[in-house]
C-alpha cells in the first residue's frame, strides 16, 4: 500500500506523520517548497487539548497566553484564566515543525510531483469560496515588536463586521488580525482603521502597514471522502465558525492516518470526523441581524465585567477550552433578568 497526501500543512503533515510512524510507504506532496507563509494568525486555542492528542506538539515551544480583553462598542472587559487558552507561533515555523516531524518518522516530502498512491489523502487547503456552505475573509500579519505582548484582544464586530478583529501575542511579533463572515466590503480598509484605532489607544506602533489575506471556510462540505480520497482540513472545511482551525486539520489528519493503518471504511473516516469535533463546527450566534448580535455581545461583554463566572465561561468557550454553550446561555439570560 502506498498513500500520497497532497497539501503539507497541518492536516497533510500529521496525517503523514502517523502513517509514517506505522511504516506505511508515504509520499508528502505539496507545490510549495517548506518553509512557507500561510495567512494565520497562528494560535494554537487551548494548547492542553493538544498536548492531549499530539504530545510531540510539547517539543516546540510558543507564547503561552492567560490574558484576555474583549471588546464591544465602547464595553471591554478583561479575563486571566489559570491555564493558557492560547499558544501562539509564527505558521511559518509551526508548519515547517510538523513537516520535518513527519519526515523524521520516513515520510518522503516532494514538491509539486504527481502523487502514485492508491490512496490519496488530500490536505490542500482552503478551496473556492462556492465548494463551501460557508466562508469568510480573514487578513492578518505578524508585525515585530520590542516589548512582548502579555494579553490577547478579540474586538468582536469592530465597525459592524459579522466576525472581529484580534490582537494574538506572539514571541518577538503581535498578530493583528481582522475576520468576518462573507459578503464583506472594504476588508482592508477596516482592518487598516483597526490598526489606527489601536495606534490611537498608544496600544501598538506599527511602522508600515501589511496584511496576508484568505478565505476561511466557516462550515463543513457535505461528504469527507470520495471514492479512494480522504478530504481533511480547511479542504474538507473543518473550521471552527468564528476561524479556528489548525486542531480540526490535524485531528481529521490523525483520523484520515488511522482509518489508512485500521483499513477502515471511508464512511468510518467521517464518522470519526463528526463524533470527534463535529460539535465545535456548528455556530453558536446564528442569523445575520448586526444590530441584534451587537446588542448581544455588548451585553455579554458588560456582564463579565462584573461577573467573573461569566467572563470564564465567554472567554473558554471561544477558545475551546469549557464546554458551556448552554451553561453560558443560562447564565447571560439569568443576568439580563436581574
Ligand atoms: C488569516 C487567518 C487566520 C487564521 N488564524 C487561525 C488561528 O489563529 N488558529 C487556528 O487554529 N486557525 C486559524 N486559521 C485557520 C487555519 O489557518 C487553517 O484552518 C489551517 O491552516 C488548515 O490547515 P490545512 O492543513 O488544512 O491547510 P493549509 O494550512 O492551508 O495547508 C494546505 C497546503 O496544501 C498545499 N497545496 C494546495 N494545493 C495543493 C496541490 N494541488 N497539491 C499539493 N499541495 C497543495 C498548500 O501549499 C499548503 O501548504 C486562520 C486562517 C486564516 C485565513
């Protein structure tokens, strides 16, 4: 049996790796030489459930994050969490990381080579914006910094965006970032009032403004294989609603790796995919009413200011540390009522 994966980026680089590690002949393809950039913002959400399922991921080492600012209109409150809800990198080197992890078990890597397996495992990427129910637009950059950064900031619906802006600390580099749901017009001109609106506030210097830009699928595709072809990662659009998506690509990589080694069925490979984190794929604010969702969010953001239970929940439910969709709920419509 030979597999060829086609995309070595998370999803193609763990599947890889797994399947290596069973001495399985793989063959790695991507069209691009490694190390390569990728727009992303780079955060690893809730590092722990990593370490959980990819323990090698402790090897290298990021920018733990417990400090949290979320913002709404003119409502801002902060959070320190006990546990770090984000690791940050640059993709650059996290994707090279796992690349080299991969080959190191004996996966062989080629660039843009005709793929020869009689299994195929495709990893390349986001796809069109038409192949996914759902997409948005997300444009970021690492800008180097003198002093690190200690706090994330997530802006929800800055300047009446359906996603938010965000400011992920790295080592040496901030991550200012802008993502929302598509149809979006003037993206870049929003994300550059961003950045002046945070000059303003004295909360960064930026010399020169820049930006990486992609589309993000925001829902899954309807079927994860077809035929001999495993589909995993942003391909398979196995991001999270609000633009998380490297633990989905590398979990349906790990998966796409066993249902290979276990001779599963293919419908076995999406099974797996949809009891594993099907769950986290599903939107939590539905609709498309802007004035309703920032009346919303501005209310969640002036309840944690002075409920800290709540402010917990909101900030580990959106980087996929507790499991409190309907606990957080509860708890906002409870406040509403005092
Ligand atoms: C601006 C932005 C910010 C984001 N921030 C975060 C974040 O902070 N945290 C998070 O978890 N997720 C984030 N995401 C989502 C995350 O980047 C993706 O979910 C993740 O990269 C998916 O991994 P993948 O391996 O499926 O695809 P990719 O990382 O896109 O890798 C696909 C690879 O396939 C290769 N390829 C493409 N076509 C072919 C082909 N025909 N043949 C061979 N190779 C091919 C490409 O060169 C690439 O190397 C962000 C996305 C964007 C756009």
């Amino acid at each position: 049996m030979k597999v060829s994966i086609l995309g070595a980026g998370p999803a193609g680089s763990t599947a890889a790796y797994y399947l290596a590690a069973r001495g399985i002949d793989v063959e790695l393809i991507d069209r691009v030489a490694f190390p390569r950039d990728k727009a992303c913002a780079g955060g690893l959400f809730n590092p722990l459930s990593y370490y959980s399922e990819f323990p090698f991921i402790k090897e290298l080492k990021g920018k733990n994050i417990n400090n949290v600012h979320l913002t709404c209109g003119e409502r801002t409150a902060s959070y320190t969490s006990e546990l770090p809800v984000l690791q940050t990198f640059l993709r650059k080197d996290f994707d090279y990381f796992l690349l080299k992890n991969a080959i190191k078990q004996g996966a062989k890597f080629y660039i843009g080579k005709q793929p020869e397996g009689n299994i195929i495992v495709n990893a390349t990427g986001a796809r069109r914006i038409q192949d996914y129910p759902k997409t948005g637009i997300c444009m970021e950059y690492d800008y180097p910094v003198e002093k690190d950064f200690d706090t994330a900031y997530i802006h929800y619906l800055f300047k009446g965006i359906r996603g938010y802006c965000w400011i992920f600390p790295k080592k040496g580099y901030v991550n200012i970032g802008i993502g929302a749901h598509l149809p979006q017009r003037d993206i870049r001109d929003i994300y550059y009032s961003y950045i002046d609106y945070l000059e303003e506030r004295d909360l960064i210097s930026i010399r020169e403004k820049c930006y990486r830009s992609k589309i993000i699928p925001l829902a899954p595709i309807k079927r994860f294989f077809k035929d001999n072809v495993l589909i995993t990662g942003d391909a398979a659009g196995f991001v999270r609603p609000i633009g998380e998506g490297i633990f989905f690509a590398m979990m349906s990589g790990k998966l796409a790796a066993q249902t290979i080694i276990d001779k599963k069925g293919v419908s076995w490979y999406e099974l797996r995919c949809k009891e594993k984190f099907g769950r986290y794929l599903k939107p939590m604010l539905r609709g498309n009413n802007m004035a309703l969702l920032n009346k919303i969010m501005q209310k969640a953001i002036k309840i944690s200011s002075r409920d800290k239970v709540f402010a917990k929940m909101l900030v580990e439910n959106f980087f996929r540390f507790g499991e409190y969709d309907r606990a957080l709920r509860l708890r906002f419509f409870r406040n509403l009522l005092k």
